[in-house]
C-alpha cells in the first residue's frame, strides 16, 4: 500500500506530521459533523450520539497530539494541511456517491434516506479507520514518535461493531449495500493517497 511507504517520510518531518495529524483531526471533525447532520431531532438514538461525540473527541484528541511535533497549527486552513482538495472533498463525495445509490437502488427520500446515508458511509468510513489507524501507530511506534492513537483504534473497533448491528437490522441485503458504499470509498481513498503523494513530492522538490 502507498500509504505505508509515505508514513515513514510524514512522522520523520515534524512539519509534514502536524499537517497529517491536522489533516486525520479536520476528517474526524468532518465525520463528527455529518453524524450530527442526520440525526432526527425526535428519534436520534443513544448511539448516534455516542458516536458523533466520540468523532469530535478523536478530532480534539488528533489537535492535541500535533502538540508533541512541537508545531502549531491554528486551524483546518488548505495551507495547515496535507492534500486539502482530496482531504475535504472526500467525505462529502462519498455522501453524495452513497445518496445517488439510496434513491436509485431503493427509492428512499428525506429522513429514510439520511437515516441510511449514516449507516453506509459510516460504516465505509469505519471499515477504513479499521485499517489506517494501526497503520499508522505501527509507523509511529517504529519511528519512536510520541504521538499515539491507540485511543482511537480501541474506540473505532467498537464503532464498526456498532454499526454491523444496525446494518443487520436495516436491512437482509445490508451486505450489498455495505460492499457497494465500501467500493465509493476506496476509490475516493486512492484518490487522496496519491494526492498526499504529490504534497510530499512536491515538498522534497522545493
């Protein structure tokens, strides 16, 4: 994965890793807000709001590890961050990617159709934090870096888990529809990896 091999240069370069950490913290705050977004304002449940407030807690918590690079990184402005285009563009195209599929493949509107937007993009989204957080802990635990996201990893496992229990009850080809709103997201990802390539070449040629 290209990813494994950009980490190693992100963590060694205190500027580049605050950007990355800044860049994780804005998509986290991205997540936390579209949760928030469709949310019933009657019927929210328990675990909607569990997991919108542990979003926004791993997006303060990714703000404050950027204090052991020993930069600061005042807000989620494109200069303060890694491949911005790619980095705010993809959540909300997997939304759009995943609503295009809901009224087309099963006619849903309104709150139905927000209601099951959050299970398909978080769960993409989830399935993803699955995968690059250990990554990346791995990276920083061979770097000896200070920064940690353990905390993160623990609290994403329970969110994927969480979010197979609702997938269940949603729907019998909940699958499908899961590994449909999965393939948006890997392309979306391959997209904004390769982008995070050209901000680092583009930076080792300056």
């Amino acid at each position: 994965m290209l990813l494994n091999k950009l980490l190693p240069q992100i963590i060694a370069d205190n500027q580049l890793h605050s950007r990355w950490l800044n860049t994780l913290s804005l998509m986290e705050n991205t997540g936390a807000r579209k949760i928030s977004a469709s949310e019933d304002p009657l019927t929210v449940t328990y675990i909607i709001l569990k997991h919108a407030a542990e979003e926004h807690r791993h997006a303060f918590y990714l703000k404050k590890q950027l204090e052991k690079t020993g930069v600061e990184l005042p807000t989620y402005a494109a200069e303060y961050l890694l491949a911005p285009g790619s980095s705010k563009y993809y959540l909300n195209q997997l939304d759009i990617d995943v609503c295009r599929y809901l009224k087309s493949e099963l006619n849903l509107t309104g709150p139905e159709l927000r209601f099951a937007a959050y299970l398909l993009v978080t769960y993409a989204i989830e399935v993803r934090a699955d995968e690059l957080y250990p990554i990346y802990q791995s990276a920083l635990d061979e770097a000896g870096s200070k920064v940690n996201v353990k905390s993160i990893i623990l609290e994403e496992e329970g969110h994927l888990e969480e979010m197979l229990n609702q997938l269940h009850k949603f729907s019998p080809d909940w699958e499908k529809h899961a590994n449909k709103a999965v393939a948006f997201e890997t392309r979306l990802f391959e997209m904004w990896v390769k982008q995070l390539g050209a901000s680092l070449n583009s930076k080792f040629k300056s």
